[in-house]
C-alpha cells in the first residue's frame, strides 16, 4: 500500500503535468513543480509559471524556484522532466526567438541550450525527442497546447508539413520521420474527408527503439475519431495497432506491449468510422443508442455498454492484431494508466471525477487482477469537464517506491506524494 506523505504548500498553485513522465528525480528526493498564481482559467500569453522543485528530504524547505516559462496548460504542463542523468539536468518547453522551443538546463552549472522545436516525448536515455508542430497543435487542442503564437496559417483541416519530428541532441538536427498525409492514405475513410486531422500523445518504448502516437481526426459532425499506430524510432515499420476509431489514454507495459483504453472493431465503431451513422436514416438509432447505453468517462461502462462500443483497458501486442480485453467489471473507466518497470505486473491509473466531484487513484494487478483503491480525493466541480480542470495523472517515480499525483482536493493546484509501505 501506500500512504501520502507530502503536499504542497496552500501559498499559491503548485502541478506538474501529464501521466507518462516523473517528477521525481533518479534518487527519489527532488520533486519538480511549477508554480502559478491561478488556477481556474486557461494559461494564455503573458502568463508565467516559476519552474522548481520540492526536496522531499526536507519538508521545511519549500519550493525552490530554478526559472520561469511563459508556456503552459494544465494538461501537460510545459513538458518539464529529467534528462540525462535525470538528477542535475532539466528539459522543458518555452517561447524563445519567437517560436516554440526546447530547453536543456544544467542546475548546476546553469549552462542552457536552446533547440528549436518544442519537444513531446524524450527517450529514456536522453538520446532524442519526438516532436508536433506545437503552431498547429494551437489551433487544433487548446487545451493541451500553448499560447503565445496564433499563426493562422496552421489553422486548416490538413496542414502541409505536418507530423512528426525527430529531434537529435547530439547533433541537433531536426528531422520529419511522419507525415500527417501519409497516414491520410492508410485506409481511408469517409469520415476524413473535410475533418480536422492531427497528431498526439508521442510515448516512446522503455528500450527506445520504438514509440506509439495517435492519429485523430475531428469530423465535420463533430465526432472525434482515434487511430493507435506504433513506429520505428526513425519511422520506419509504422503498425496500425487500433483502428477502431476509438482510443484514449495509453501507456507501454514493456517493449512489445501496451496498456490503454480504447475501443475494440465491431458492428457499430465500423458504422461510425464509415461516416453512415450520421445518416438522416439512422439517427432514430442514434438517438436510442444514446439512451440505452449511458456511458463515458464519469459514469463508467456495464456489461452491455462496453459490448456495443467495444471500450474497456486492452492489452496490445505490438505489431501483432492480438490483444487481451479487460472485463469492465473490474476497471470501467477511463483513466490515465502507467506501468511499474520495477513490476510489470502492476499498473496505476485514476478516474475523472464522478457526479460528486470525487475522483479516485488506484493500482492494478494484471495477474492476480485485483484492483486497490490507494486515495479518494475532492474536485471543485466547477472545475469539472472544462479546458482548465485537474486530472490527477498519477505518476511513478524511477523506483516505483513513490506515487505523485495533480490534485485540487486541498481547495486549490496542488500535489500530492504517496509513498509505498507494503506489496
């Protein structure tokens, strides 16, 4: 189990950001952090967040302010994390020379270096960083990108250039390995057509040979479509792991495996993604659809609703259409799951907050497939469901001997850390 042992102080807002990185440095004692003098609003330009960190060894000791950044959003925060030796160097994103960039920081020696792409994702051992055009990402997912810059030529359906990149520290070079309009002719479907495509959530393999993204695509009704694929680091051998149309939150479980919850190929994703459920004619069905089976992110699933959507936590096999369901009678919600490379048998993930405006971290054990409640904790409900709402995001640290998690449950932003007692 685990109990919690730290929180932030209540003087300010204090987060870090999205499920798939850790705050906590390679010894387990530096926990890093932005600060911020509101909570229940969009970042825009002009606002700016103090980059620091907590010493966990020393609760009297406050938050240690390293610098500023005048990029954020609540989601992923500015990508801040450990590099390299993950206890004397930081990366993060900021706007510098008027673009979007990446920021490698000595603590130490204070020594800086700028690359000009903001990063997503960085391999384990700091090698390289996968890349989006954070201009586009703009206008296309506001709530996880930046402000700051509006170029309206990023704004369209389709842009050209659009993609991937691949940014080398060792030698700085900056290559496209995906093109948006390449995926555009994998299989095609009616519902592309006249929909606002994109790319997100870039996570890398723990041996950094390959990485996973989505591919998604808003329709002109207004639904949102998913595709999984898995690449080559130089994006080669690209796999199309889930083409349901539907997927969410993911994580990889080892190097041939991920954890996620998406939707699994049947009748009714197979009408969605051909565009015909849209059809004047079947729009009563729509409509009885809706009401026959209630479920979403907050609600969760039953039986019924997860057979006709196919949702629930899948376990992929890479480059491989197997996969392993898991019964919505254990987990059915949406959350945001992450793996223990320590334990590969146990996963952490969360639940959005429910109709009472509490929201629930939790571990899952695939072989033994129990589920243990670690932390009940409080939303503000008129935060709920908004651009500027606060997941928990549960994030290990490199030992898996703590958990930290985003939280408004002391009444502001704050953090929580749990620290592990028992198996």
């Amino acid at each position: 189990m685990y109990k919690k042992i730290f929180k932030t102080p209540e003087d300010s807002n204090y987060f870090f950001g999205y499920y798939d990185k850790s705050p906590f440095c390679i010894n387990d004692n530096k926990h890093l952090a932005l600060r911020v003098d509101f909570f229940d609003r969009l970042p825009i330009w002009g606002d700016v967040a103090d980059i620091g960190f907590f010493d966990l060894n020393d609760s009297e000791g406050g938050f240690q302010k390293i610098c500023e950044t005048n990029i954020f959003n609540w989601q992923q925060a500015n990508m801040l994390q450990w590099f390299g030796d993950k206890h004397t160097k930081i990366a993060f994103n900021n706007l510098e020379r008027n673009k979007f960039n990446s920021v490698i920081l000595d603590l130490h020696t204070g020594n800086k270096s700028i690359f000009d792409i903001a990063l997503y994702d960085i391999s384990n051992d700091s090698s390289y960083a996968l890349c989006i055009d954070h201009e586009r990402h703009h206008w296309v997912r506001r709530a996880y990108s930046y402000d700051g810059i509006s170029n309206i030529k990023k704004k369209g359906n389709q842009i050209k250039d659009d993609g991937i990149y691949k940014l080398c520290f060792i030698n700085e070079k900056i290559s496209k390995i995906i093109d948006i309009a390449d995926l555009l002719n994998i299989k095609p479907l009616k519902s592309m057509t006249q929909a606002s495509h994109y790319v997100e959530h870039i996570m890398i393999s723990p041996n950094n040979k390959r990485f996973a993204f989505l591919h998604r695509w808003k329709a002109a009704s207004g639904d949102i479509y998913s595709r999984l694929y898995t690449c080559n680091h130089d994006g080669s051998n690209l796999y199309l792991l889930n083409d349901s149309g539907r997927m969410s939150h993911f994580c990889w479980i080892n190097d041939a495996q991920i954890f996620g919850w998406g939707g699994s190929i049947n009748s009714f994703s197979s009408l969605k993604q051909s565009g015909l459920i849209s059809h004047p004619f079947l729009s009563p069905f729509k409509s009885l659809y809706k009401k026959l089976v209630h479920s979403n992110a907050v609600d969760g699933h039953n039986s019924l609703s997860s057979m006709v959507t196919g949702d629930s936590y899948i376990i992929f096999n890479d480059l491989s259409k197997n996969f392993e369901k898991i019964s919505v009678k254990i987990i059915n919600k949406d959350g945001h799951p992450s793996y223990n490379h320590n334990n590969e048998n146990l996963v952490l993930t969360d639940t959005y907050p429910d109709k009472n405006s509490k929201a629930s971290i939790f571990l899952y054990n695939i072989k033994n497939k129990d589920v243990t409640i670690l932390d009940t904790l409080n939303s503000l409900p008129h935060t709920d469901n908004t651009e500027f709402r606060c997941d928990l995001h549960p994030k290990w640290s490199f030992s898996g001997k703590y958990i930290s998690i985003d939280t408004l449950d002391c009444g502001s932003r704050g953090i929580y850390v749990y620290e592990k007692t028992s198996l």
